[in-house]
C-alpha cells in the first residue's frame, strides 16, 4: 500500500480527479482488462515499496473474485506497515498525492497517481466504494474504512470507519469493485504477478483467480532487499542549466566545498584537479558562478578521473537471487539450463547511474519453435507493454545469436528458440519512451550495457550446449565400446555357439582415443565425483588431468598424475565438490603431456591455467 | 529350398563373427533401397535395385546398433524356425522389447529390417516366417487352386462356385507349398483397386459375362497379392489388367503391381507382372468421360513431381498422363463413373477398355 507519508510540504496536489473521470485511457484504465492489470500492478507496487522501506519480508495475496456479470472485485492484502488512519483518505482519494512523486533515488511507484486512479475507476464503473483495513505495529487496532472520491475537488471521502481487531501486527489491505475482464497472457494481471515474483525472490506471493485457483509463488530469499537511498548527483551527464541550479542553490559558502558536498564521488583531491584545470578559484563564492564558469565544470568533470558512480542508490536483484526468482516461477517448465545471471557494473546516463542485469532460462518444456521470451524489467517492475519499442527487445534482435547456437534468420530479430531472456535496468532516472513507462528508450549508454549483458548470458547458454553436445559424443562414445560391440559379439557367438572372440583390437580400431568421462552422486550441498579414463589406444599412454568444477569449492587433487595406463585398462579417481549440488551439470577437464588427438573428454590445458588459478574463462567484452 | 538358417549364418551371423576374430570393426553392406538406386532389368522387364550401396559400420553407434538389431532378427527367426512358428512383422516389433539395445524403436524400422534381410540373404519374408499383419485381398472368377489348409491337407476351391460374394481370401504365403493353381476357365485377370468397384463389378456379373478373373487389390497390393497376380500370369497364362482411381496414389499402384515396388525391388522379378496393363482412369478418361472431378491437393501436386523423377515412369504415355493431370490439376475415383448409372461401368466403360483394340495404352 502507499507508503505512510509525513512531509506534507513535499507533497503537491493537482486536481486532475474531473480531468481523469473523462480521460481515463491517459493512465491506462482503457478497457476492462486493463484496468484490471493496473490496478494489481498499483496495488502490489505500492505493497512491496513499502514493506522494502521498512525491512519487510512481503507477504502477498492477491484475489480477484466475480462479483455479477462484469464486475470483478479485486482485493490486495499486504504485511507492510500500515498506514496511517489520517492519511487514508488522501492516500486512496487524492491524486498525485506522495512522496514518491518527487524522490530521486529508484523505486517502483512511477506516477503517484495510480492507486487513487483505481479507486476513481472502480467508483466510476460500479458506483461502490473501496474498502480499505491498516494497521499500524503501533496501534493496538486495525482501522477499516470506505473511501470514495469528491471528483470535483480532488478529495478522499471516508464514508466509514471503524476500528477492529485484526490477527496480524501490521498491514494493509485494499478492496476495489470494478468493471473488470479477467484474462491470461503475455499482457495480463497474472503475469504481472509472476514476473513480479521473478525479481522479488524475498517475497511470498499468493494469488486466488476468478475461478477460485489458487497460486502460490513462494520467497525463496529470506533476506529483505536493503532499502534504495536518495543520492547526490554524479558529476557526469548533467546538464549545464543543472549545475548552475545546483550552485546558485547551495549551502556552501566555498566552491570547493561546493564540489566536495554536493557531487558524488567529487573527493577534496578530485576537487583540486577539477579547480585546477577550470582555473576556477577554490574559496570563490559558488553561488556567483557564471555562465562560462559552469560550462569550463562541466568538461572537467569529463577529463578528471571519477570512481563509478556509487550504487548504493541502486538496487539491482542481484545475480544469485535473480537465478532463484527465475528457478521459483519458471522451474514448472523444467528448464534443463539457467546462466550464471549478469550485474554489469554500473553506467551513467544524464548524471543518473542505472545498471543492467541479465538471466536467461533454457530449454526443457520451453517451446523450440517460437521465438525466445522476453521479460523486461525496470526498477523490479515488470514492463509487459510495447514489448517492441524498447531498448530491451531492440538490444535482443542487434545481436547475432546464430553463434549462441540459438536460431535467427539473418542473425537479427529476436531469435527462436526454448528460452526465456530476462533483463532488468534499474535506475535513479530510467529514460522511457513514452508517459505510459512501458517501453525504455534506446539511449546508447544503456543500450549497450545491455547488450554487453546479453551477450555474456549468450556466451554462458553456448557453453552449456557445447558441453551438452560434447557429453552426448563422449556418452555416443561409450555406448558404442562399452555396451553395443561387445553385445554385437556376444549375440553372434551365442547364435554359432562358438566363443566369444577378443574385441580389444575392434574396440581400438574403433575409438583409438583416452576417454575421459565422470559419474556423480549428489547430496544437499556437494557432489562427489567418480571420473574413470580409459585407455582405448594400442600404446600405453601418459597424462595429466585437472578437473574444473564449475562452482563451489574442489575438494580433491589438484590434478591427477597417470603414467603408463596400458591399453584396455582404465583408471578412475574420485573428488567431491562442496557448495554445489542442485544443477550440478558437470565438471570440466583439462589435461597436458598428451596430443589431443588421444583425447576425448576433455579440452588440452590453457597456457594461462596456473596464471588465472581456477578461472579459465575469461569474459571478452566486445 | 536351402535351409533358411543355414543362409542366415552364412551371409550375417558368420560374417560378423568373422570380422570381430579378425580384429575387423564389422560391417554390413547392401543396395541402397530408393528410387535413385533403381534400375530396369531387361531380362524380365522390371525395375530392380542398381550398383549402389549402403554399407553401415560399427564404427558409428547407429550401424551398431543396426548391426546388433540384425543379429537379434535372425535368432529370433531361427528360433522360430526351430519351433516351425510364424510370427507377424507386429509381432516381432513387441517381442523386440526384450532385445535392451537391440530393441527397435518403431515398427518401421523392424519391417525394414526384415526386408533388408531379404536383400542380404536372397531369401524372402516368408521362408523366415514373417508375415505381415493384414490378411490378403480377394479374388473372385473362374478359377480353380488348391490350398493346404491347417490339416496339412490340399483343399480344391473354384473362386468362383466355391465361395460367397467376399470372393477368396488370398492367403499371406501363396508359395506352391501353400497354393496350388490347377485351372481356369477365365480369359483375363481384371484387378480392382478400391472395394467399392470390386463389388459393383461382382454385384453386376461382370467376372461371369465377360469371363475373367476380378482381384480386389486393397489399394496398395501386399505382396501375396502382387505374387498371385504374377503366377495367373505366368502359370495360367492370363493377361492382367489394372483399375484404378485416377490419381498419383493409383499410378503407384499400378507400377508396384506392372513393374515393382521401390521397397521391394530386390524381388521385384517375382512379385511384377511386367505385361500387366492400365486400364483407368487416366487422365484423358477424365476429359473424355467429362467424369466429376476433385481438385488436386498439395500433397498430389508433390507426388505427381516426385512420379516425373521416378525412373519407373519414364515413358511416353506415364509423361503425358502426369503432364496431363498437373494441366488440369484434377482427379477423379473410378467410382465417379457412376454419373452414367450404376451399370455403365460393366455395360460400356470396361467392355471398350477391354475388348476395342486401339484404345489402350
């Protein structure tokens, strides 16, 4: 639910209720169906906004339930901190009306406007009035009321309220009754919820349709996302009417203190090159600074060496929760891969430092035929509409998947195959193409973090499959030796009852390589590996191998040393690998003293093994 | 006859064995079996396999397995044999499930390998007791043979006094150790594609007026009824006539049944009757009788070009008749010829096929 606001002074109210009464497709209140969306996506928004700013693990339900023929009473149940009683009224009958409206740091709420505007709709197409219950941790009662909107001024009227005694600590609840369509789809209620579920693992989600089906997302992260926090500009990419503003504006009497207090990572050392370089003098006045002054800044800024942006204002989901967000709303489709997810390091776009985050979802019940999925996101919202303008599906169909081993017809245009692309930007200030906040506009800093991202998740899907297409010819492999000749063999001796002959020179003949090949158990939290080399040569071979488990810590040899394994014997050693079992997808090996011809199984060692200790692969940023 | 088990070790059992103890990786080579690999032999006028081979090496874990699906064939025929079983080819596809990795995947590829074992050992289907699911067709007309029934005895039935409107039934092996054909009174053997017409020309008389022998062929013949046609032809002298829809499928039918089937071009010098002659409907038949009409689908279009590329329909009059269809894009069933009346087909259309010299192919 909105967020308990305290600072009236920071609010501003426009009267737009009459304005939005007749214009009500302006916030997307278009058709039944869609006023259904907004109004869980408003409501669940505002939810988890508020349990994140109080450390609250969120838990959801959301229900929809026929009330007659069109009408559909949606109601959202939240575990936040409740709001406060004297607020209700303007957070549910007032428009534009939050803090949110003007904070400059990330959140998910975009316009202020939304809940209200449901609330409006929902009284204008049934008449009904939307019920509201909160309670606050520090009130011994839940306060439930009725709510409905004065259009002409603007204003929340409470026709209702009581006090009551509710079985929880805190929380709040809304309930609308509007004309609504229930539907599913790409573009629906419901898969809002579950791409909400996706980048919000900390939340537990329960969601009950027209039908009475009930859904359960559960939190597969016990940890609350720490709240976003507001931060000072980064010198890059603003504007220079910004600058000026910002110096005429200031507390400083100073201009290096100017510097230093009210730009981000503008150190007192930063302070002095950037002085230095515009000639400007330290002790001079900021708020006198001149036209020219403020521009010699502005390339300064460019030519002193910053840190990155800081991004504690930023909060990405984060790789590891990313991959369990996916795991917990996609795994019904039995995806057989999920990447290592991407957090690029953060960019600047206007002064506004956002980062880009990426997870892809591979094969298993994921269709082969159609084109690959993708789920967008901004500031863990999910962006289900105008799927094509933004930058997102454009940055998709510019890269040439071919060599991802995916399918694309001309290497561009969004690519077919099982699987199910999920990037996320987050931001202070993410540029949109349009009001709606659906789309984000192509600017070419976040374009191309994007793309950097995708390409690195591309690169992790090409070395699953190639690693799965290995296995398979090392498996085709052993089938051959190991089952079908010397079945082959017997079938035909037992047919002559004759002996069985020797098969070693056939098999030889046959394979003629060293086999390198791993079985495994697993349990909770390791695996243990049993990796057996056989020797299908004619000569006594020699060799080294070195495992490389692809996460979690080896527990094991560093390498294994064979000397004169004779032909048709094998050797087998055995290691375990702690931190890792649930998609445990094989370990690598590598090996030297041999030539790779003789070898299958595993790839020669790197020259820069010992140099790049376990990390072999490198990530080449095109 | 050899000895049907002896063959079988002789051209697989042994040859594998024989490579393994050489320290060979084995191999089984073959004529590949499709239409590119088909050529005309001028001796008995039909179309048999060419030079080209297929050979599939346990090098590869599909020829192995391949080759250990082979093997497991011929136990499981030499078993039967032993016992003096006959199975069907469905039969032997679910006993395959007990073969681990010989097991066939499909009843395809069991039926395949049955007939690549037919290729492999010049020996047929039948001497290894396989035999495939459906029963035979019918036929009916004055003609007399002698079946062994279950007894072991011959039994004597005119196909014409001797049974009911069904006609016949033609059994799965109609080898001389199972049908005797002992005499005929018939000038001619007429063979019917769809049911439909086989009955009208029955319900009509036709076998008794114009004193021929009517096979129904169920569509694509199966074998035995390809080698019954063969031997009226041979042993009884009787020229063979073939009726048909008009369309791409039936000009198929017609060729297994004159010239050979691709599938079983390796016996195709005792399954075709090369004589054999096409009554209808042509495509011509269809203008000239002003027959209704079906237009041609996607798939007729594309079989009726795959027929233009078949070696077996290289001719003057196959050219003109697909050319002609293609033009028109239509087709027409034999019982179209119905528009005239139910009895203009045994009245009109089949007496001037038949008997007005000139007007055949």
């Amino acid at each position: 639910m909105p967020k308990k606001t305290n600072e009236i002074s920071r609010n501003r109210e426009i009267s737009i209720s009459e304005f939005f009464e007749k214009n009500r497709h302006i916030l997307g209140f278009d058709s039944p169906t869609k006023a259904l969306y907004m109004t869980v996506k408003e409501a669940i928004d505002n939810s988890i906004d508020a349990c994140e700013e109080h450390s609250i693990l969120p838990d959801i339900s959301v229900s929809i339930d026929k009330v007659d023929q069109d009408d559909l009473r949606i109601t959202v149940e939240d575990n936040g901190p409740g709001i406060d009683p004297l607020e209700v009224a303007s957070v549910f009958g007032k428009l534009l009306y939050g803090s949110r409206f003007h904070a400059m740091r990330q959140s998910r709420g975009q316009q202020g406007i939304g809940i209200t505007a449901a609330v409006l709709y929902g009284q204008i197409s049934t008449g009904s009035h939307a019920v509201v219950k909160t309670k606050q941790a520090a009130d011994d009662v839940a306060y439930s009321f009725e709510i409905s909107i004065d259009i002409t001024r603007n204003e929340g009227i409470v026709h209702e309220r009581k006090s009551f005694i509710w079985d929880r600590q805190h929380g709040t609840s809304v309930s609308i009754a509007m004309k609504g369509k229930y539907q599913v789809g790409r573009q629906s209620a419901f898969e809002y919820l579950k791409e909400t579920a996706v980048v919000n693992p900390h939340m537990d989600l329960r969601f009950t349709d027209p039908s009475g089906k009930n859904f359960h997302f559960p939190r597969s992260v016990e940890v609350p996302p720490s709240p976003s926090i507001s931060m000072k500009p980064y010198p890059l990419g603003l504007e220079l009417g910004e600058i000026q503003q910002m110096a005429h504006q200031t507390q400083s009497e100073k201009m290096k203190s100017f510097l230093t207090s009210s730009f981000n990572r503008v150190s007192s050392n930063v302070a002095d090159e950037i002085l230095q370089k515009t000639g400007i003098s330290p002790d001079s006045d900021p708020r006198e600074l001149t036209a020219s002054q403020a521009r010699s800044l502005m390339n300064a800024f460019k030519e002193v060496k910053l840190m990155a942006p800081p991004t504690e204002a930023l909060s990405p989901v984060g790789p590891e929760f990313i991959r369990k967000g996916l795991k917990s709303v996609y795994e019904d489709q039995h995806p057989s891969f999920y990447s290592r997810p991407v957090l690029r390091p953060p960019g600047v776009y206007n002064g506004n430092p956002f980062q880009v985050e990426a997870g892809i979802v591979f094969g298993g019940d994921l269709p082969v035929e159609e084109n690959v999925r993708i789920v967008r996101f901004v500031n863990k919202v999910p962006l289900l509409f105008q799927q094509g303008a933004c930058a997102i599906t454009q940055a998709v169909s510019t890269i040439d998947w071919r060599p991802f081993g995916l399918d694309q017809k001309q290497g561009t245009g969004i690519p077919f195959g099982p699987m199910i692309v999920m990037v996320h930007v987050c931001g202070t200030k993410i540029p949109y193409t349009s009001e709606s906040k659906e789309a984000i506009a192509s600017v070419e800093s976040i374009s191309e973090e994007i793309v950097l991202a995708l390409r690195q998740v591309g690169r992790d899907v090409r070395r699953f499959l190639n690693k799965r297409e290995r296995r398979s010819q090392i498996n085709e492999k052993f089938r051959l030796i190991r089952e079908l000749i010397p079945a082959i063999s017997e079938k035909a001796s037992v047919l002559l009852e004759k002996p069985a002959p020797p098969i070693d020179p056939v098999i030889a003949k046959v394979a003629n390589v060293i086999l390198i090949a791993e079985e495994f158990k697993t349990t909770d939290d390791s695996v243990s590996v049993k990796c057996t080399v056989c020797n299908y040569t004619r000569s006594s071979r020699s060799l080294k191998i070195y495992p490389d488990p692809p996460a979690g810590e080896l527990l094991g040899q560093k390498f294994y040393e064979i000397t004169d394994l004779a032909p048709s014997l094998s050797y087998d050693f055995a290691f375990s690998i702690k931190g890792i079992s649930k998609n445990y997808d094989g370990t690598d090996y590598y090996f030297t003293g041999i030539d790779p011809v003789f070898v299958q199984g595993a790839e020669p060692l790197p020259a820069d093994w010992e140099l790049g200790g376990m990390k072999i692969e490198e990530e080449v940023e095109e | 006859m050899t000895d049907t088990a002896e063959v079988l070790k002789e051209k697989l059992i042994r040859r594998i064995y024989g490579y393994l103890s050489e320290g060979e990786v084995p191999f089984l080579s073959m004529p590949s079996r499709n239409k590119e690999n088909i050529v005309l032999d001028e001796k008995y006028m039909v179309w048999k396999y060419g030079d080209k081979s297929l050979t599939r090496s346990a090098k590869t874990v599909d020829g192995a397995e391949y080759i250990l699906k082979s093997l497991y064939v011929a136990g499981f025929i030499d078993e039967m044999l032993k016992g003096k079983k006959t199975s069907t080819l469905r039969e032997m596809y679910y006993i395959s499930e007990g073969w681990g990795p010989g097991k066939f995947h499909s009843q395809d590829e069991s039926d395949m390998q049955a007939e690549d074992l037919e290729v492999l050992t010049a020996l047929l289907r039948e001497d290894f007791g396989l035999r495939p699911e459906e029963n035979g067709a019918s036929i009916i007309g004055d003609v007399t043979i002698e079946e062994r029934n279950r007894k072991g005895e011959f039994k004597k039935i005119n196909c014409k006094d001797d049974v009911g409107d069904g006609g016949y039934t033609i059994p799965y092996s109609v080898e001389n150790n199972k049908l005797r054909l002992k005499e005929t009174g018939a000038k001619l053997v007429l063979a019917i594609e769809t049911g439909g017409m086989f009955d009208r020309l029955v319900e009509n008389g036709f076998d008794e007026r114009y004193n021929c022998v009517l096979v129904h062929l169920k569509g694509q013949p199966a074998r035995s009824t390809r080698r019954l046609l063969k031997r009226m032809n041979e042993e009884l002298k009787l020229p063979v006539y073939v009726f048909t829809d008009g369309d791409p499928w039936s000009f198929r039918i017609f060729a297994s049944v004159a010239y050979g089937a691709i599938k079983t071009a390796h016996i195709s010098d005792y399954l075709a009757v090369p004589t054999a002659e096409f009554i209808g409907i042509t495509a011509s038949d269809i203008l000239s009788y002003d027959l209704p009409t079906d237009v041609l689908t996607d798939k007729d279009v594309q079989a009726l070009n795959a027929e233009l590329k078949d070696p077996r329909f290289q001719t003057e009059f196959w050219k003109n008749e697909i050319g002609t269809m293609l033009g028109m894009n239509k087709k027409a069933e034999q019982q179209a010829l119905a528009k005239y009346g139910l009895d203009y087909v045994t009245d009109k259309y089949l007496p001037d096929k038949l008997f007005s010299p000139g007007d055949m192919m």
